[in-house]
C-alpha cells in the first residue's frame, strides 16, 4: 500500500507538474510577451466593446494587414544581421506604380508580376552589394535607395493609375470562408512567405548564418562562413519582400500611387522590434515580427471599434509600445550577459 | 614516446604540409612581417615563438587569407596557394582557432561548433544531428558541457575550450592553435594536449602558439622564433634549452629571467590596523556561497581556484560587477553596498576584468584614449583631464609597461593580443586606486612583460594599494601575493599566509576537499 501511494500521488500530480517545469528557451521569452501583450489587448477589447470577441477581428486584422507581415518578414532578416532597410516602403509604393502602369500598358498579369518581384530584388542586391562591398552604413545606402525608388514612382507617373486587370481585380474580391468567417488570398500569401522564412531561418545554413553575421560579424568571418553572400543576400530577401508586399498593396487598394505606403517602413521597424528581434542583431524569430504586426493592427481596430478615439491614437500607443518592448529587451539582455 | 619521435622524424623526409618562404605583410605605417619562412610537416607540433607584437598571429593570418601578403609565396600541399579568405583555406584543410575567442555568443555550443558545416538532411539542418556530433567531440575532449547551451553564457575558458572543439572536429590537415591555453587551468591544458598528442599520431599537422614556456616545451617537436616582424631561426625542441630560446625571443641576455626571479620577493605579513576591506558573508545566489574577507592596505591577496571554482565571479561581486544579494562589504570600516561599478569606482576599487574583448577594448579609440577611459569616468565627464596631464600619465604607463608600438594615437584594434591586454591594465592603474582587482591580468603576456607587471603590482601594493590577484598560472599567483585565498565550487576553502606554501600544496588543498567531499 506504502508503496503504492506515491504512485497515484504521482500521477496526480505530473501533468500539471510537467506545464509548471516546462520552461522555454529563453530566446522564446521576447515573443511569448508579445504573444501575452496580443491576447491580453484582445481579452481587453473583447470586454471593451460589444463584437470585438469575435474571431473575425483577428482575421480582419491579417486581412488588412497581410503586406506589412510580408514587409516585416523581409525586414527581420535584414535586422537579424544588425542592418536596417528603410527603402522598404518606398519599393512598396514603387511596384505598386509598376505593376499598375504595366497593367495598363495591357501587360499580362504572370509577366507583371515577375517583372515587379525582379525590380525589387534587384534594388535590393544592389544596395547589398554597396553596403558590403564599400562597407557604407546600410542606414546611409537604404536611406538613398528610398529616395531613389521614391523618386522613380514619379517618373513612371504623376497621378495614381488605377488597376481595371481581371486577374488583379478577381484576387482582390476573393475571400476564403473559414466557418463563418473569412479571411482573403493575400492573407494565405504572408502565411506562407511567414512559414518558407521560418524554415529558411532556422533549418538552412544561410539562416544560421544571417545570425551568427548579427552575433559577430568579425567571428563569422573567421569561421569561415559565407558572410559576403549572407550580407548580400538578405538585402535581396527583403528587396523581394518589399516587391511582394507592393503587389499585396495595388491588390489590396487596387491602384497604383506614387505617395502611398509612406512611412511603412517604420510600421515594419516597429512590428519587428516589438516582435523581440534585437535592433542590434543575433536574437529574434519571424514569428515574433508576424505577431508584431497583429499587434500594430490590434490597435487600429481598437479605434475603429471605439468610434471617439481619434486615429492620431494609433501613432501614440504604437510609440508607448514600442519604448516599453524596448525597454523591456534592455532588461532581458542586460540579466542574459 | 620514443616512437613518437621517430614518426616525426619520419615525417620530416615527406613534403611539409605547408611552406611559407620570404613572406611580407605591412599595415599602413607598420611592417608586420618582412620576409618570414614558415615550414609545417605532417605529425608534428610545431611552436611559433616570439614576444608581444612579434608578428605570430599576423603570420597565421597571412596563411589563411585573412591579411593578403606583399611578397612571398605560400605553398600548401605542393602547390603555390593564396588564401582571399579564412573560409578558402579551411576547405583546403587548414582550421583554425585565431587568438581571440571568435565565436558567435548569440547561438548555442553546438551551432557555434558546427556552424557552416552542420548535418543536414534533406536540405535541411538536422538539430538533434548536430546536438549529438557537437556532445561527442565535447566528450573526446573531456568537457562536460551542454551543446545546446547559449554560449555566451559560459566563461570566457570555456568559449575558448568550445572553439578549440570546433577546430579539432574539422577534419583538417593542418590545425593551427594561437593561444589557446591563455585562459585555460592545468587540467584543460592537459586535456588539450592529450587530444593534440592523438591528432600528430594521426599525421596532422599543428601550429601552437603559446607564452608559457613550460607548454611548449612539453608539447613541440619544432619551433620557430620571431622577433620585431623577422624570421631569427627554425630549431628543433629536443635540441634547445629554455635559455636559449628566451634569447632567441628577445634578442638579449638574461636579463628576463633575472628580473623574473627579483619578482619573487619575501612577503611580509601586513594585517595589522583596520583592513581597508572587510567582506562578510558576501555571496550572490549561483555565482559564489558566503565569502568572508579581509584586505589589509599594502596587501597582494592571491585567489587560487581551477576553472569555475567562482575565483572571477567573487572579483566581480567586489567590484559590484554582479549585485550580491546577501553579505556586507565594508570600505574603511564603512558599510557599503556596492550595487554598480560606479560606486565601486568612488570607493576607489578598480577592476581589470578578464573579458577583455566584450569589456573592455574600444578597438576605435586609440591607446591613449582606452588609457584614460576609466581616470575620465571617476572624474565625470564634465571635468576634462588636462591634456598635459593626460599625455604624461600615458606616456609613463607606455614605458612602464613596454607597450608597442609606443604611439599614444595608435588605434586599440592594430594593436597585437599582448599589448591591448597591457593598455587594459594601464587605464585601472592610472587611476590609482586603493584596491586593484586584476583577474588574469597576464593572460597572452610575454614573459619578458610579465615579470614586468608583476615587478609594477609588487612595487604598488609596496606604496599602500591594495591588491587581488586572480589567475589560472598558480605559479604567478604565488610569486606575488602576501596572503592566499583557495577557492572551489564556487565557496572559500582554505585562507593562508604565503609563507613557503608550493603549487603542489595549493593542488593538494583543492585536491583535499574533494576527496572530503567523498
Ligand atoms: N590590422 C593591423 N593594423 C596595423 N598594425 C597591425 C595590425 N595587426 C597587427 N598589427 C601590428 O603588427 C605587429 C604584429 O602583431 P601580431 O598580432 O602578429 O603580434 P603577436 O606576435 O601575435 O603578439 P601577441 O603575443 O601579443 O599576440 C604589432 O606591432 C601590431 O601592432
Ligand atoms: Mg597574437
């Protein structure tokens, strides 16, 4: 009988037991706070205001919001190796521009949109190329490819050129239904891309190399890994993101304009460092910079379900945000080294 | 042991693995090499010699492609090879572990071991693959540690045992090891060199560099000496004395040696008064159990302890570097919680910690500004130093110390390992503290400026400063403190006055308590 009691007390208590030992890697830590902020403002809203418990919310936050997810994808690699790209935004207004102005010109849809994924992933190698090769400050050389893919948005037109293609206009209206609920294409899309980055992050060598080049570029260099192409490469990575993120964009506002998604590259910044990643490069997980993203929508649709609050209250919350994760990183950094 | 050197003999008559001949290498204003020859042959150790600024590491790194050379020609394998960059020559099979642990801190043990060559399958990386391979080359070196732990937090001898194990699990023709004992205890060194030992059994070909004599003396079967950026001679390790070889290194008679043994001084017993420091029951929850602690003014305490025995982690706690969370530390009789370094520095403690690449370097700066850092920072920095002042006190601690080059506005990051660990030492004593805390304040110093820092630390602490010296050569740590703390598993385990107490009796007290323990 003596024998048999710790047994059942065992039993009785191991699963839970299990929940309360498990602790995760502590590279999980910055993300599982954004996670808890998510839920939290969610729980919050969903007291707050009638409808908002609803799982469309969610959904109609990822449907708004799929081609800053696709933008901050792009992005976090970029980060993750200690640079930045502020050109983001401006190649998103950039393909928007082409793709529409090609449309119009009765361009197919397929060759439009190889032309536009091609345009952004070459603007990107080339700053890549500049940053490595001249060791000029990314923030400098992406400050200039802004200027310049805004500059060239104008070139290809004055006015904003709406988009009339069937194929463009079909993706657009279509939605998928889940129960009662729907979500769009282009949220499949930056579900996608989130996963292929993912993967390419953590299961390839160029992904455990982007974060031993954020580590230390120097000991990367002496290990003999490839940091030349790494540089280079997420550069293309986030070239190509911003290019996808663009066509997301025409599909999405069904125009080409030559002054939209100004400033998107700080909604990516933002989304990425309230996700976890290290603005300093080496610590981060996509996944976190996707959640980033559900976080800055959040917000929105806080307001538009309020009605009283004024939209200038997106900007504030996102600013207390983003000081508060990084004053929270400044913590979790400084008792980890 | 005998068959050993018959094998290298053996050896030799084959073609050398590697030939260096007539190689230069010259930085804007400096000639580092002029015109060095360098022959490697399979299955031996073979030891590259010379003082701080010699020219070793950037001969290493002229072989493999990271400093591309002016003149000379290398030849790997038979053919005439240039390297454009460290990853070139590790696919020729040459691996290397340069002087500074340079590893990424951000990722695990295991991915810092395998990074570039991971297992994969499918394309993709196979995790638990390389959990496992990273373990058993661990294991083959002896080392008990978790190969999916953060590297960055294990100290500093432990990265360079990790980088070592990413060098011995390339399989490589040619290992080249630049100080890799620097930070590491006997017994690692014995482990490093019973792995060494199987590697040159093998036919692999090893480069060693080290500034203890006694190493490479056990472990070489040849030796090349530089001085000044020159190539002095090539000499095989059986048929040269330590003598010689020391001449050979700097040019000059005994005079090192000599001074070496001046350093040895009688050690007075100076625990008379208040102490200047008065620790009791100081501890940190996971770094180090209750320490209780006297520091007398005038005093050299020695703290002796293997790897982990929590010898640097109690530097840090006195220096406020880590906040104890229980115990109370008195300066001059008054309490003092010391919580961050600032308050430490106002109490006049200063710290040479061991980290000198994360804490300590500012490769930008130049010498004289990384001499300064810490004097300006007690100052505040709306008090400027006097430039006067400024240059005097730098140009004395340039010559005290022999730093080289001897340009105050030479950059930190051209400087060689040795000579950037003497400007860290440098800007501590400048601002003549009353406690000095040095922890492993030789690591990479040649011997010739080693006896010279020991000769400075022995003459300060003559002045009234007080000293705690902290280091894994327990002969340094003998010669030069007046009382001996004895430390393991993170708890004080012994205190003694140093009268005539020997290494073995120091390995005997650690050793001791282990078999109590028992
Ligand atoms: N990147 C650089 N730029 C300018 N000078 C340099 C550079 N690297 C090394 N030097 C100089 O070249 C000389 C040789 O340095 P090296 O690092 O090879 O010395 P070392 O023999 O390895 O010394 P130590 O024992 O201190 O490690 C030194 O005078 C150093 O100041
Ligand atoms: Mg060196």
């Amino acid at each position: 009988m003596s024998a048999q009691a710790p047994t059942i007390k065992d039993l009785g208590s191991s699963l839970p037991d299990a929940i309360r030992r498990f602790t995760p890697p502590p590279r999980f830590y910055p993300v599982l706070a954004t996670i808890a902020l998510f839920i939290g403002m969610f729980g919050a809203g969903s007291i707050r205001y009638e409808g908002f418990s609803s799982p469309q919310t969610i959904l109609s936050v990822l449907v708004d919001n799929s081609f800053l997810i696709v933008l901050a994808v792009g992005m976090t690699f970029v980060i993750l190796t200690g640079g930045i790209d502020l050109s983001v935004g401006s190649v998103v207004a950039l393909s928007t521009m082409i793709a529409a102005s090609t449309l119009r010109s009765g361009w197919s849809a397929p060759l439009v949109i190889v032309t536009v994924l091609l345009t952004g992933s070459v603007l990107g190698l080339l700053m890549g190329l500049v940053i490595h090769y001249f060791e000029i400050q990314p923030f400098i050389v992406t400050l200039a490819g802004m200027f310049l893919a805004r500059g060239l948005c104008y070139v290809i037109s004055l006015e904003s050129i709406p988009i009339k293609n069937g194929t463009f206009t079909s993706f657009a209206s279509g939605t998928i239904e889940i129960g009662d609920y729907f979500i769009t294409p282009s949220v499949v899309v930056a579900l996608v891309v989130l996963v292929i980055a993912a993967v390419v992050l953590h299961m390839t060598r160029f992904g455990r190399t982007v974060y031993a080049v954020g580590g230390s570029e120097q000991s990367a260099l002496l290990m003999g890994l490839a940091v030349a192409g790494t540089k280079v490469g997420v550069y293309v990575i986030s070239g190509f993101c911003s290019a996808l993120a663009g066509l997301l964009f025409s599909i999405y506002t069904l125009s080409g304009y030559n002054l939209g998604a100004v400033g998107m590259e700080l909604d990516a910044i933002a989304a990425v460092v309230i996700g976890g990643t290290l603005l300093t490069g080496g610590s981060g997980l996509v996944l976190g910079s996707a959640v980033g993203v559900l976080v800055l929508g959040l917000i929105q649709s806080f307001i538009s379900f309020d009605g009283t609050l004024s939209s200038w209250w997106t900007k504030i919350t996102i600013g207390v945000l983003l000081l508060a994760f990084v004053l929270i990183q400044r913590l979790f950094t400084r008792r980890t080294t | 042991m005998i068959q050993m050197t018959a094998e290298a003999a053996e050896a030799t008559r084959t073609e050398p693995v590697v030939q260096m001949s007539g190689v230069s290498v010259s930085f804007p204003g400096v000639k580092a090499l002029q015109s060095v020859g360098l022959t490697l042959r399979a299955g031996e150790v073979h030891a590259l010699m010379g003082e701080n600024g010699a020219g070793k590491s950037t001969l290493i790194k002229a072989l493999t492609g990271v400093y591309s050379i002016d003149e000379g020609t290398i030849i790997v394998g038979g053919e005439p090879r240039t390297f454009h960059s460290p990853a070139e020559s590790q696919a020729a099979g040459i691996s290397t572990v340069y002087q500074e642990v340079n590893l990424c801190t951000n990722l695990t043990v295991a991915e810092n071991m395998l990074l570039g060559r991971e297992p994969r399958s499918f394309g993709r990386i196979d995790t638990r693959a390389m959990n496992r391979r990273a373990g058993e080359t661990l294991t083959r070196l002896g080392l008990d540690i978790d190969p999916k732990s953060q590297l960055g937090t294990h100290p500093i001898a432990i990265q360079q045992l990790v980088a070592i194990a990413r060098a011995v699990d390339i399989d490589a023709e040619l290992l080249i090891l630049d100080e890799p004992t620097s930070s590491l205890d006997a017994d690692e060194v014995a482990k490093l060199f019973e792995v060494m030992r199987t590697l040159r059994a093998e036919g692999v070909a090893i480069v060693f560099v080290s500034h203890f004599l006694e190493q490479v003396f056990a472990i070489s079967d040849r030796m090349t000496v530089l001085r000044n950026g020159q190539f002095v001679g090539e000499y095989l390790t059986a048929e040269t004395t330590q003598l010689q070889l020391v001449q050979a290194m700097i040019g000059r008679e005994l005079e090192t040696l000599d001074k070496i043994e001046q350093a040895a001084e009688e050690h007075t017993v100076k625990t008379q008064g208040a102490p200047l420091l008065e620790v009791l029951d100081l501890g940190r929850k996971g770094s180090v159990e209750s320490v209780d602690l006297q520091v007398f003014e005038g005093e050299v305490i020695g703290i002796a302890g293997l790897l982990g025995s929590g010898r640097t982690e109690l530097a840090r706690l006195l220096f406020g570097a880590d906040t104890p969370d229980r115990g109370d530390m008195r300066m001059r009789s008054k309490g003092t919680k010391l919580r961050t370094p600032r308050q430490a520095i106002d109490h006049k403690i200063a710290f040479s910690s061991e980290n000198r690449r994360s804490e300590g370097v500012i490769a930008d700066l130049s010498i004289a500004d990384n001499m300064v850092l810490a004097m300006q920072a007690s100052r505040g920095w709306l008090r400027p130093i006097p430039a006067r002042t400024k240059d005097r006190l730098v140009k004395k601690y340039i010559e005290a110390l022999d730093i080289r080059p001897t340009d105050p506005n030479a950059l930190m990051r051209n400087l060689s390992g040795g000579n950037q660990q003497k400007v860290l030492l440098a800007r501590w004593l400048i601002t003549e503290p009353e406690l000095l805390i040095l922890d492993e304040p030789t690591r990479g110093i040649d011997i010739g400026a080693k006896a010279q820092i020991q000769q400075l630390v022995a003459d300060l602490a003559k002045d009234g400063m007080s000293v705690v010296f902290i280091s894994a050569e327990l002969e340094e740590v003998l010669r030069l403190s007046d009382r001996l703390v004895v430390m393991r598993d993170r708890r004080k385990i012994d205190e003694r006055a140093n009268e005539d107490v020997t290494v073995s009796d120091v390995l005997e007290i650690i050793a001791g308590e282990v078999r109590n323990d028992a």
